[in-house]
C-alpha cells in the first residue's frame, strides 16, 4: 500500500514521558498509520522534517475500555512509533510546546 509521508504520521504524542524522551535521548513519539512499518515511517519523518533518522520502535498501542453511566465502551487501538533521530538534528515542530 503507498502511502503519501503525511499520510503515515498522523499526528504527534505530547505527554510528560515522551517530553523527557525528547530531552534526553532525542526520540520523539508519533501515531502513525496502522499499516506503516517502520521503513516507511523513517522515511516520512526524513522527508517531512529534514532530519536523520538512527532508529524507530513501533507498538499497537491497545484503545483503553471507557465508561459513561451504565454504557461502557472502547477506545480505538492505534499504532505508535518511538523515532530516534542523529545526534545534533531535532524537529522544530516540538519547541513551541
């Protein structure tokens, strides 16, 4: 399946732990589309933000059960990538935040 580079990362993660992550290691989180492999998902990072990437991780991350009243339900699963950029490059994007 060919997926355009904005098609693959659908959004970033911005939680405290993936903040330290960015920190400290250079690794930055995103949800990334359920059929990216990892290959695809470097190279959408590379092309996107003009940057180096050394490794990724991904995960299916499993939607949590939520309730409201007596009516339960779930949330989506969704797949996440940990991308490890070089050493001096980091993504502009997440400065602001």
């Amino acid at each position: 399946m060919n997926l355009h580079p904005t098609q693959i990362l659908v959004r970033p993660l911005i939680t405290e732990k993936n903040n330290l992550l960015r920190e400290t290691e250079n690794e930055y989180v995103f949800e990334v589309h359920r059929t990216a492999n990892k290959i695809q998902v470097a190279e959408a990072v590379e092309v996107l933000f003009a940057v180096k990437v050394n490794e990724v991780r991904t995960l299916i991350q499993h939607g949590k059960m939520r309730r409201v009243g007596v009516h339960t339900g779930k949330r989506s699963n969704y797949k996440k990538a940990f991308v490890k950029l070089r050493e001096g490059d980091t993504i502009d994007f997440f400065d602001g935040v």
